[in-house]
C-alpha cells in the first residue's frame, strides 16, 4: 500500500513539475512578445541594421511546438501508467519527436548564428559584419 502512495505523490509532483514548467516557458514567450512589441514600436539603431524580425518569428514557431509538447506530456502523465497516451508509441513519436524535429529544422533553416556574438582566440567576443551604430566602427574588431 506504501508503494501505491509514493507512486501517486510522484505522479501528482511529476504533473506539478510539468505545470510549472508550462508557466514560466508561457512567461519567456510573452517577455519575447513584450520585447518584439516594444523593438518594433521603438527601433534601435542595432536593430535597423540587421533581418531579426525571422527570429523572433522562429522563436514563436518553435515555441508552439515546445508548448504542445509540454501539454501532451501533461496530458500522458496524467492518464498513469495505464493510459493510453502511455501504453501507444505513436502519440510520443507524433507529439515528441516529430514537434522537437521541427524545433530543431526550423533553428537550423533560421540559424541565429550571424546574430549571436562569437569569442575569437584573443577571447573578445565578435559579433557578425554589423557595423556599431554609435562610433561607426566594425563590431568584429580585435
């Protein structure tokens, strides 16, 4: 009887655990909104420079994905054991490996690579050919 209880605590923390995790994943994606809403509204320099609207769009995209995962995982911990999202692959090859794939192809089709810095051997960070607005330089100086 101890061990039906334990079971159902670690279930119940699972499902709490993947709640959790649906939140604060729900909180990134609106920071991101409230961040493109404002960037849009209100330009940097930087930001006329370089195509970055793609990915944030991308990072919507797979956002999505990430959060229908998440609700799936939800929904399967939930039914126990027993359940059929548990018992049948072909809900986990549909709602896991197929959602994280097109996570993965669209991060690889719109790689933020060219806008994410790089360290170079010296140890400076370098970022892509974006000439610095404000002194006019080439931001992959050394």
């Amino acid at each position: 009887m101890d061990k039906a209880n334990t079971m159902s605590t670690g279930k119940r923390l699972v499902v709490i655990g993947l709640f959790l995790q649906i939140v604060f994943f729900g909180v990134f994606v609106i920071t991101g909104g409230v961040f493109h809403h404002r960037i849009v509204q209100s330009p940097t320099p930087a930001s006329t420079v370089n195509s970055w609207q793609k990915y944030m769009f991308t990072l919507y995209a797979a956002s999505v994905l990430i959060l229908i995962r998440s609700i799936f995982r939800v929904f399967e911990f939930s039914g126990g054991n027993d359940g059929v999202l548990m018992r049948s692959e072909v809900f986990l090859y549909i709602f896991d490996s197929v959602l994280m794939l097109g996570v993965m192809v669209s991060f690889n089709v719109v790689h933020p690579g060219s806008i994410i810095g790089r360290k170079s051997a010296d140890g400076v960070v370098e970022l892509s050919d974006i000439t610095d607005a404000r002194d006019g330089y080439a931001s992959d100086r050394k």
